[in-house]
C-alpha cells in the first residue's frame, strides 16, 4: 500500500482525491471521484495545488474536524462550516473527506452553483444520483416521491417532507452498507428544495452512521442555518500564517509590494495567493483594486483584470461559461461558435486555464472559485449578457427547462410568447414542490408580460406562493409591485389575504376583522366562494388571536353563515368556532356531534374540525377529530398541517389530563412547527408542555416552557400562548398547594385589562380559579366571575364551561348548603372527563370530611386517588394521598409507570410498537429513520425492565384509557 510522502492531497488511479497526513496509508475510495472526471458525483472546485494554501494555519481547524467526523460517524452528525470567500471552506471540508477515506466511509457530495438555485432539486439529485439503484428498495409513496421530485414521472409532487423522509431513508440504507460522509459545497447556492431536505436529514441523523458537513459563505441564509447545528466559524490567518502562506507562493516579491500585499489581503488565503499574481504582471506599480473596497470586490476585480488581457474569444467563451447552468464544454463551444461565427475547441481556453481562471476537463469547465464567475458576469455589458443567454437557448434545443430559461434572459424587452412558458413553468415546478422556482419563473413572466393585468396577476401569484414558504421579504416586495398596476379588485382581495397571512391575526384591531368580512362579502357576491372562506378565516383568527369587539365578531359570522356552503362544512365550523365560539358555540357543537356519528371524508375536514372542538369546549371530540385527521397528514408529509393538528391534540388531552396523549402531542407538535417556521404555533405548543408538566408535578420544566412561550407571545400580544401560560402556572402552583399565587395567575385570565385574556380560553379554567380562591380564602373575589361566566353558559352548552361550573357551584357554595351542588356535578355523565370527576370527588371527600362524616368520605377519595394515579396527575394524587391519611386510611406509594419513566418521543415510540408497528411503519409516521427508532427501543427496553417488544402492551397497561377508571356512587347516582 502507498504512503503520503507528505501532508497535502494525494490524486491516486482512477481519479480518487483524498487528503492525508504524512505516513498513513493511501485506500483508494472509488466514491471520492474527482468530479471534473464523473461530473454526476459532484462538481468539486478543490484542485491538488494551489488549492492548499487553503489549509496553511489551519492545523486546530483541520484537527476538529477530522475529530468531528471520527467521533460521529458511528452515531451521526452534522457541521457547518463558516466563513467570507477565499477563507478555505471547500478545502477544509475535502481534508474532512481525506479522513474518511482512511476511515473507509463512503464519501457523497453536491455544490451549489448559483446559476442552479432555479432548478428544483439539482442539489438533491447530486448527492443521491450514485445511490439510485437502491431507490427501488425505498417504500412505495417514498419512492414515487422522489420520481416526481426528479421530473422521472409526471406525479404531482408531495409535500417536501415525504421526499424529504425517502432522501434520509435512502442515505441511511446506504450508510447501513458503509458509513457516509455528505459534503456539501457553496449550501447557500444550493436550490431551495434540495437545502430544505438536507436541512431535514441533518436534525434527524441521531442514530445514522452518516456525517454531514456543509459550507456557508458569511453574509448568506441557507435552511441549514435554522437546523441547530454546531458551526466552525473561520476566521483570517493571523500574521505569522498569512506571511508563511504569501511567501510559500510568491517569494520572490519586492518589499513594498509584500508588504502591501500583506495589508490588504487581511488573513484571507485566496486573496494572499490570488493578488500577487495581478501584482507580479505590473511589476507592482498600483496594479491592485484600492484597498478601501471590501475584499470580496477587490478580488473579483483582480479577476476581471486578468481576463482583460485575454484573446477576445476566450473572454466570450468565459462569459458563456459563467452564464451558462451547467458546466457542459459543448455547450461552451457550441454557444461561443454561434457569438464569434468561427468554430471554436477546448484548447481556445488554454490561455484562460493559464492565468488559473478555469479548469478544463472532458466533461466541462469549472471556475476554479465563485468569485471568478460572478468577477466575469459583472465585467460583462447588458448587451453581451443577453447576446450569451439568446446563443445558449439556441444550442439547448433538446432542453426545452432551460432553454426557456435563457430564452427569459435573453431580452428585456415585453414578450408574452415567453412569459406564457414561464407561467406554465411556475405550475410545473409548483406541482413538483419549488415553490422559489415557481416564485422565479413567474418574476421573469411579469417582467415580460405585454399587458399590465397579466403582469399583476403573475405578480400576485408570486406572492402567494412566496407566503407558503414564508418568505415575507418576497411576499412585501412582489405585492408592492402588484399594487403598482391598478389590480382587480378580486386581486387586491388577494393581496390582503396573503398579507394576513403574516399577521396571525395579532393586534388589537377589531376594526380590521369587520373590514375582512366587508371584503368577504364582496368576493362571495362576484361568485368567488373559495377566496370569501379564506378571508373569513382570517378574520377569524384575528378574533381568536387578538380581542375582537361583539360587533367584528358578529359580522364575521353574518357574512359566514350567508355564503352557499354546507352547514357541516369543515371550512364554515372553524370559522364559526374561532370568532364566535360563545354566540355560536350550540350551532357549531350540534354540528360536531352530527359530523361524529358520521365522520366527514376528506382530510380537510378532520383537519378543521379538531380545532373547533376545542374553542368551543368539547375536548373529547377535538381529541377524536384530532386523532382522525393525523394519519393522512402523516402519510401526505404535510408536516406543517401535522403541527397544527397536533397542537390542538395537545391542548385538547392536557386539559383532560390525558397524559399519554398529550405528553408525546406537545412534544411533536413544538419539534414540528419549530422545524415548518412556525413561531406561534411553537409558542402555543410549548405553553400546552408547560400544563403537561404542571400536572405532572415538574416545576421547573414548567417554568423553562411557559418562559420561552411568554418570550414569543408578549411582543405581539399573543393571547392564547399567554392565556396557557397562565393556566400552566396556575395548574403548577395549585400542585404545590400555593393557592395563593395560583389565584394570582389564574386571576388574570379573566382580567380584559391584562394580555392574558382570552374570551373562549377563559371559559375553561374556571375550576381551577375556584379551587384556588377556596383554598385562599378569597372565595368572594371570584362570585363576579362566576356570575359573568353563568351568564356566558346560558348561551352556549360548552361541556368544559359546564362541568368548571357545576364544579365552582359546589366548592363555593356555603358549607351547610353544599351536598346538592355536589350531587348535581357528580350526576352529570362524565364518562369521557376523568380528571374532571376525579377532581369532583377529591373536592366532595374533603367537604365530607370537614363535615366530619370521615368513614363517608374515604369511598370518593380513594376513588380519587386510584383515577389520579391511573391519570398520571402527581400532585392531585398526593393530595389525594393527604386527605385519605386524614380520614384515617393509609395509601400504598404510588407506583412508577412509562411515563415517568420515558421521554415524550420514547413514550409514542413506545405506544405505536404497542400497537403492533413495525420500526420502519413508526420511522414513516414520525418522519424519522427506522434505525432511529430501533436506537429509541434499545434505550425504551431497559428502562420499562422488559426484553421484548411483545411485553410493552403491559408495560404501558398502566397508562389506561380515560374511560376505564373505577366508579363510585353518590346515593343512586354514577360518579
């Protein structure tokens, strides 16, 4: 076996490149290809000399990242890499690649290239091109997801998170054969849509074998930013480095000249090699950008100062180069053939590759950095970008994507014949998931468009599918172009409409729901239904989000309940449920109960309902419309939908104390509306996980949630986060038998003065507030409430408003005259409320007790006690536990169970292999990989005590379902 003679990289048979350190053995790795021979494995810019520089003074560097793939690459990991142009990114991430290939792991890589961002997936494609024998192997919906991704079908594409789960699972079959290293060059040039997907398979690489590292130019945003990764930020050489490198590479430089060379390179390598060539061809004599211009310009106009002495044709034929979106030395001559009228041939680059601009290989031309592409696209005139662009749609006749593209670029004058395709494009690449090239394609349609409406229409188009990535910057800018053209009026609702968008509904501002009612109306009167539903949606998430006045609110549901749509539709109950969940909460339950004795088809639907359960108070039914609609999201990957049911789910289970729903809900829904950009979302999720962990006795999770949930909401006013802050901490202090400090927080949900107020929200925390005032003696303070909240009762038969009731009746009710209260709350059927009747008999054991009936009182509490162990509800159990020792009966200690045991995710693994699923059918569910959940099983095992899969049904059987709790009378009535 061959030895590295000396540090550096080593170009072994067969086109293998790998880095090594001096003495170690050469293992040829047939993966790590030099790219300029088999471009399909990745367009790698690192060459084998002048390329080290890169690496002088970046021995601490090179040594953590060699550490860090070493170190991860059994369990897996991701890195960023980070820093300006020219500071030795790439060459630091091809030594990584050296180390695993001494390592012996299979080496995958991609590179974006700028003038590919429009090209949905060419990243993606990239890294899996080598692996696409093993696509087959992928389950069916994974593997048609990836086919409509890479235009091999003409499927309509899925939600990004089903390709986005077969491009982990497929790297991970992979890694499976042989550990994996990703590389990925220039992330922030990377498409869209490829960056979304590595994005996604960096956070979930828990158990992989597969390392990820990828480089980020400073200054540019990449979705690999937002995925929680460790970075490796490089900065400039320090003096003795920059010396040490400048004098390796140009020693024979004047005095002067080094030192000014020195002072303006700063540190960075590229500069330190680059710039003392423009120096050595005048002799030194002011040759160099001025110093005052940043880096980055003056390098690009070195560059362009040495293409300036250059053969006319080469300049053409680089230009070409640097427009071009591929790298295809055919194209190359072919487009510079139809410019200069004379045939031209690979050797014409010749003075261009001596200069060091390029390098010339059998597939195709590559710059030997970016700068130098965009260095050559500056210096050219607007003429002969166009001239370059209108000779490459005419040799790409066999490649109508991207002739079309050039076509577009090739003239700034009105072309409607153009702009047409390009429209037709933004739906393709819309249907296979781009939506940035969908964004791009209809930006070049309106720039083209003849006439003025097809422009605004394309315009607005633009916005709106900029609004389903979030991306507001493009959303402001492109309807602000909009707003330029004098739009339909059907257009500028539009406009508002995806405007709202943004806005979540937050602020104060009753005047603006009545005004998207006014809209609403207008739209559904020019026969445009659809758009008069999206706007009352708005409107009414405006009123769940902010405080709407009665009259906003009423016109909301005048214009609702005016439009031609069936009464069960999903659409018109989620409107009704979210901005009148009072005045309408009898329509919207009665028609809930009918949907549930004959559940609705459609996905939508299930969707919409779950939500509107819960505003108007039936939390059994949100959990089973909740629980209806996940299944679908899940298999359609629509991650951001799933976040959103599952946050329902969440609040819905924690307020019936359904642990082992609500414990798993919360932490999916916070991981998932975090990773789709969804901060309120986030927020409000986090805020149900702090009520979770109030009634699981854990303080300080408690505070941590609520503070990073109060941290989002109090900015914008976010009444419902901060509605559930308050309910967590009022639960947490209430647990800890603080009934003071619990009144104080529970207090200010029914305050209109205090941000925490919340109409619907209110109504189901009133059993806590009443316990609270009980316990403190402040009993009297809270009669206004409860006399506004009997009021609110006779106009909506809320279920969660009516047991808080009839549970607030008894406990505030004199002493003497309780025991009717008691048995009117404890006669209602509460069969699917166990928390709720366990917390009447609690309450009904005590006030027993204190009337000294002891011997009577030990029935309900002990009933109390076993339902709060069952529930999981720790303190309620405790205090269960007290009352009983007080009249006189002991308690067993209360034994440990899964969920005290287990993380949220460990517990819904744990539940879903219960059910009989296979590793690889709970990785589809969870969007994770099956080895992830084989490592998740390996830790669930020892910690339940079991060794089996067929034992976690009984080790899970103490978490019972909410309907399996013992009963206990009350004279001839069921508690």
């Amino acid at each position: 076996m061959n030895r590295v003679p000396d540090e550096g990289m080593v170009l072994v048979p067969g086109g293998t490149l790998i880095t090594a350190t001096p003495g170690s053995p050469v293992r040829p790795c047939p993966e790590v290809t030099f790219a300029r021979q088999v471009p399909e494995c990745g367009r790698s810019r690192l060459h084998t000399s002048a390329d080290r520089s890169a690496l002088f003074g970046r021995e601490p560097e090179r040594r953590r990242l060699g550490d860090f793939v070493d170190g991860v690459r059994e369990r897996g990991g991701a890195m960023l890499v980070r820093g300006e142009p020219g500071i030795g990114k790439s060459a630091l991430l091809l030594d990584a690649a050296g180390t695993a290939a001494a390592l012996g792991m299979r080496i995958l890589r991609t590179t974006g290239v700028e003038s590919e961002t429009h090209m949905p997936f060419a990243g993606l494609h990239q890294v899996l091109l080598p692996l696409r024998a093993e696509i087959g192997e992928l389950p069916a919906p994974q593997r048609d997801a990836l086919g409509a991704a890479f235009g091999l079908t003409d499927a309509r594409v899925p939600d990004p998170f089903l390709i986005a789960l077969a491009a982990l699972n497929l790297l991970g079959e992979a890694a499976a054969r042989s550990h994996v290293l990703l590389l990925v060059e220039d992330a922030h040039w990377l498409d869209r849509a490829s960056a979304d997907v590595l994005a996604f398979v960096a956070r979930r690489l828990e158990s992989e074998p597969i390392v990820l590292l990828a480089a980020i130019r400073d200054g540019f945003r990449s979705p690999l930013d937002g995925a929680g990764l460790p970075e490796l930020l490089l900065d400039r050489l320090d003096d003795t480095a920059a010396t040490a490198l400048l004098d390796a590479y140009s020693p024979a430089l004047k005095p002067a000249v080094r030192a000014r060379l020195l002072r303006e390179a700063a540190g960075n390598p590229l500069a330190l090699v680059e710039l003392p060539i423009a120096a050595e061809t005048q002799d030194g004599k002011g040759p160099l950008p001025p110093g005052w211009l940043p880096l980055t310009t003056r390098l690009e106009q070195t560059f362009t100062a040495r293409m300036s002495g250059l053969p006319s044709t080469v300049r053409t034929m680089l230009l070409v180069a640097a427009l071009n979106d591929s790298t295809a030395l055919s194209e190359i001559l072919d487009a510079t053939a139809l410019i200069t009228g004379v045939a031209a041939t690979a050797d014409d680059l010749t003075p261009a590759v001596t200069v060091r601009l390029v390098d010339v290989h059998e597939a195709g031309v590559s710059f030997r950095h970016p700068l130098m592409r965009s260095a050559i696209y500056q210096g050219a005139t607007i003429s002969q970008r166009h001239a370059v662009h209108a000779a490459l749609a005419g040799v790409l006749t066999g490649r109508q994507d991207r002739r079309l593209w050039h076509r577009a670029a090739s003239t700034s004058r009105p072309d409607e014949s153009i702009a047409a395709e390009l429209d037709t494009v933004a739906r393709s690449v819309r249907r296979r998931g781009d939506l940035l090239a969908a964004v791009a394609a209809l930006e070049h349609a309106a720039r083209l468009s003849e006439n003025p409406a097809h422009r605004c229409e394309r315009l607005v188009r633009a916005a709106e599918y900029a609004a389903e990535m979030g991306r507001r910057d493009l959303v402001v800018r492109l309807l602000g172009e909009g707003e330029q053209l004098r739009p339909s009026a059907r257009q500028r609702a539009r406009i508002v409409w995806i405007r709202e968008g943004f806005e979540d509904g937050i602020r104060d501002d009753s005047a603006a729901a009545h005004s998207l009612a006014d809209l609403a109306e207008s739209m559904a009167a020019q026969g445009d239904v659809d758009l008069a539903l999206k706007l009352l949606s708005s409107a009414a998430l405006r009123c769940f989000w902010a405080h709407a006045d009665e009259r906003s609110r009423q016109r909301v549901v005048t214009v609702a309940e005016g439009l031609p749509v069936d009464d069960l539709d999903g659409r018109l109950l989620t409107v009704l449920a979210f901005a009148a969940p009072i005045e309408r909460g009898k329509v919207v339950l009665e028609r809930l109960r009918r949907l549930a004795a004959h559940p609705p088809g459609g996905r939508l639907a299930a969707r919409l309902l779950g939500s509107s359960a819960l505003m108007v108070g039936a939390f059994d039914l949100s959990e089973e419309f909740c629980a209806a609609s996940l299944p679908a999201l899940r298999a359609q990957g629509r991650l951001s939908h799933l976040a959103r049911d599952l946050g329902a789910q969440a609040w819905s289970a924690a307020r019936l104390a359904d642990l082992s729903v609500a414990i798993p809900a919360a932490e999916e829904a916070a991981r998932l509306a975090h990773e789709t950009s969804q901060p309120l979302m986030h927020a409000i999720a986090q805020a149900s996980g702090a009520v979770v962990a109030a009634l699981r006795g854990e303080q300080d999770r408690v505070e941590s949630l609520a503070a990073a949930a109060e941290q989002v909401a109090l900015p914008v006013g976010a009444r419902p986060v901060l509605a559930t802050v308050q309910l967590a901490r009022g639960l947490a202090a209430l647990g800890e038998g603080r009934y003071a400090d619990a009144f104080d927080q529970l207090r200010r949900m029914h305050d209109p003065a205090d941000p925490a107020f919340h109409l619907a929200l209110r109504c189901f925390s009133l059993a806590e507030l009443a316990d609270a005032a009980v316990h403190s003696g402040q009993a009297r303070a809270v009669a206004g409430i409860v006399a506004e909240l009997e009021a609110v009762a006779l106009t909506t038969p809320s279920p969660s408003l009516h047991a808080d009731l009839r549970y607030a009746r008894a406990v505030l009710a004199d002493e003497a005259a309780a025991e009717p209260f008691f048995a009117a709350a404890m006669g209602a059927d509460l069969r699917r409320w166990p928390f709720v009747r366990a917390r009447l008999q609690l309450a009904y054991g005590e006030w027993l007790r204190r009337q000294r009936r002891t011997a009577e009182s030990r029935a309900p509490l002990r009933t109390a006690r076993e339902t709060f162990d069952a529930l999981g509800v720790i303190p309620w159990s405790e205090r269960a536990r007290q009352e009983l020792r007080a009249a006189g009966e002991s308690s067993r200690s209360r034994s440990s169970e899964a969920r005290d045991v287990l993380t949220a995710q460990e517990l819904q693994i744990a539940q879903m292999a219960a059910d009989g699923l296979t590793n690889r059918e709970i990785g589809e569910k969870l969007y994770l990989s099956h080895r992830t959940v084989s490592s998740h099983l390996y830790r669930i095992f020892p910690k339940l005590a079991i060794t089996s899969r067929s034992a976690l049904t009984t080790a899970l059987r103490v978490s019972a379902s909410p309907d399996r709790y013992a009963l206990v009378t009350f004279g001839d009535t069921v508690m």
